[in-house]
C-alpha cells in the first residue's frame, strides 16, 4: 500500500513525525506537508501562483502552499496513492472546526480527487502535557481498524484522540455524528480612539463549547476517540 500523509501544521511539526509511525507498518509513505504552519486556513486552495515544491529528505517534501494544494499536488504529480492520512494535527478538528480545519480539508480534497482519506486530530486539555508516543499507539490502533472497513467513494473518516491522564486504559473507539453545536464565537473589542482602528481579539472558550450528547465534541471531550465518516454530498 502507497500512502500520503500531509497536515495543516507543517512539515517541522510533531503531529506528521507521530503519524509517519502510526502509519509505517501499513506500507510505503510519501510525504507532502506544507513549508509552515497552516493551521485554520480551511478549503483554500493556490491557483495563481506558483508553488514551490522543496525536497526536505527522501519522500519528504515541504510545500509553499496549503493543506488541499498539498493533496492535489501529491495525487496529480507524485503518482497513485491508496490512502491519504492528514494530521495528526495538535488540537481538535470537532464538529464546526471540520469547516474551518486545514487538516480536514486535505483529508477531504484527497476524496474529490478519488483517493480514500483519514484526517486524524489529537485534542489537547489546558495545561495538560501531551504524550506524543501515546497519541501514536492510538492513532496506529485507530487507522488499521479503518482502513479495514467500507468507507464508500465520497466520503472520509475524520478522527479525533482524547488527552488521556498518564496510566489510563486504552480508550474506546465511537463512530458518531458531528456535533453541530456552534463554535464559542466572543470578541473583546477595543474601540480606536482619534481615527485608529478598533481592535477585535478573539476570545472564544473552545474547551468550553457547546456539546450534543452521544456526538463527536462529547465523546473525545469524555474520553473516548471519535470516529465519524463524512461524506462529501450534501443531501436536501
């Protein structure tokens, strides 16, 4: 099996090096992650100007663009992959983020163009030390059980790790619907004075949002590891 990995983070981050082992087993992998963190920048794609594609070692290259350009590159210059894996990004792609999520949309624009996909996230908890080497027995867990399933032609698994405390026991894995709660949307506004412009800071509590129950927000916040298959048609 022939497998890209990308995210949305950038080539230099920890979540790509933890998702090259998770995935290693699986087969051979090439590597097409962007030349910086491009983390949040959604669906966006590059089509007037060029991107320049540099070799970082073998099979891995940094590329001066987004998440999506980075699929369409690898699946339209490099040859034919099976699987696409994105992540593992550092933070939640839950509900409402799978819109605005650079590490999905490369999952998804992989499934445009005909390859299957998992997007994989692991959610980080306020002033909690990440485990990497945990994060990547979950992930190796978690991908092999996907890959063996049916996934369907348009449609991509977008998975996301809880933040365990050290000793626990391995969590388990619910395929569940996206929770379509709003995101925590706050601003704190400073007004400009004399003709300057008014300041708008971003203020939301992510860790604090709104949750359905039995959804995908609930089930990672809890503890557990979402798994919900996303398709890309939108029915009436």
């Amino acid at each position: 099996m022939r497998i890209l990995l990308t995210n949305d983070d950038g080539i230099d981050a920890p979540g790509i090096a933890a998702l090259h082992r998770a995935a290693e087993a699986l087969g051979s992998i090439v590597v097409v992650a962007p030349d910086g963190p491009r983390s949040g920048s959604g669906h966006a794609v590059t089509t007037h100007e060029p991107l320049r594609v540099t070799p970082v070692r073998e099979d891995w290259y940094a590329l001066g663009g987004t998440p999506a350009d980075c699929s369409r590159f690898a699946l339209t210059a490099l040859g034919k992959f099976d699987w696409v894996f994105s992540g593992i990004n550092r933070g939640g792609n839950l509900g409402a983020d799978t819109y605005i999520s650079g590490t999905v949309a490369a999952a998804r624009e992989a499934v445009f163009l005909g390859t299957p996909a998992i997007a994989v996230s692991q959610y980080v908890r306020k002033g909690v030390e990440l485990d990497w080497d945990r994060t990547v027995e979950l992930a190796a867990r978690v991908i092999r059980d996907l890959v063996a399933r049916r996934l369907g032609p348009r449609a991509f698994w977008n998975v996301n790790l809880p933040h365990l405390d050290p000793g626990m026991p391995d969590p388990e894995l619910v395929f569940c619907g996206l929770d379509l709660c709003p995101l925590d949307v706050r601003f704190q506004i400073e007004n400009g004075l004399n003709g300057s412009p008014t300041i708008a800071t971003f203020v939301g509590d992510y860790h604090g949002r709104q949750r359905d129950p039995g959804r995908d927000v609930e089930v990672c916040f809890g503890g557990r590891i979402s798994a919900t298959r996303i398709p890309l048609e939108i029915t009436p």
